[in-house]
C-alpha cells in the first residue's frame, strides 16, 4: 500500500493533536523484527531509562501503557 499517504495521515494527526499526549513514539511495522527492535529502541529514551524501563518489549510496551 505504498504511496497512499499514510505518513501524511500520521503527521496530520499529530500536529493536530499533540496538545493531548506526553509523548509520541513512531514505529517501524515494517514486519515483526523492526516493531520489536522499535519498541527496544523506546527502552534507550531518556524518560524510559529513567524509569529503569528492560530493553524488551513487554517492558517497553507494559511503560507505555502506564504514561
């Protein structure tokens, strides 16, 4: 489904509605290892190591659920 404008969906709704969130995290789907190491990624944020967030994805996704 490439070329079909998802990005700009994406960044439209972020601009409209940044206001409303603490943070925002992009993540590669591209298959299961780019979400997975997106999601690790997420562990390395200042706010995350902060919060002695695990370098794995429960511990990422368990973080993110509680902001």
């Amino acid at each position: 489904m490439g070329g079909i404008g998802k990005t700009q969906i994406a960044l439209k709704f972020t601009e409209e509605t940044i206001k409303q969130y603490t943070h925002i995290f992009w993540v590669d789907a591209t298959d299961k290892e780019t979400i997975s190491a997106s999601l690790k990624g997420i562990s390395s944020i200042p706010e995350a190591k902060n919060d002695a967030v695990a370098e794995n994805v429960e511990s990422v996704l368990n973080w993110i659920g509680s902001l």
